[in-house]
C-alpha cells in the first residue's frame, strides 16, 4: 500500500495565491522520480490559514530517496541563484499509511 506525507503549511491570508502560483510553475517537476504516485495542493475553503501539500508514494524508501536528492535541495533552497522569499510562516510535516483504499 502506498504512503501519504502531508505538509501543512501556514500561509497568511494575502500570500495564498503566491503559493499556488508557485507550485504551479513547478507543476511535472517530479514526474520520473521513483516512487512517486501523485500530488496535491489543498487549498483551505473554511477560513484556515494551512494549505495542505499531499504526496502519495509507493513506499518509504521512495519518499526518504527523494528526500535527500539534489532536485529536493533544488527545490527547496538549496540550489544556485537567489530564492523568492518562503511565503509560509510555517510548516508540519504529516506521514501516513493507506489503511484502505477505494477507487
């Protein structure tokens, strides 16, 4: 069964849309990484402030791989140039395994 890891990022009101953007412009950046099942940006309807990143993988050696490779530093601040300002204040990382899965 897969994995699900949840980064719930605390995004102030007026700074939303930034993220999205973002991570829209980046949108096929991770197609052919092993592992990889699916992402997700969450967007909160009911006035929270956390706007949730939903990856699905097929394991954890998958997602722990992904974690220390050179396209995650990359993407995260870690590589050449100047980075745009973080947009979150925070974030939490969530792990979680499929119990069931319906389709």
């Amino acid at each position: 069964m897969s994995i699900v890891k949840i980064n719930a990022i605390t995004v102030p009101a007026d700074s939303g849309d930034e993220l999205g953007r973002r991570f829209a412009a980046h949108s096929g950046s991770m197609a052919g990484v092993a592992g990889f099942e699916g992402f997700e940006l969450l967007q909160p309807t009911d006035g929270r402030t956390q706007w949730l990143v939903l990856t699905r993988w097929a394991d954890e050696q998958s997602y722990d791989a992904w974690r220390s490779s050179q396209d995650f530093a990359r993407s995260h601040g870690g590589g050449e140039g100047e980075r745009p300002r973080p947009v979150g204040t925070s974030s939490e990382l969530w792990s979680y395994s499929v119990a069931v899965e319906q389709q």
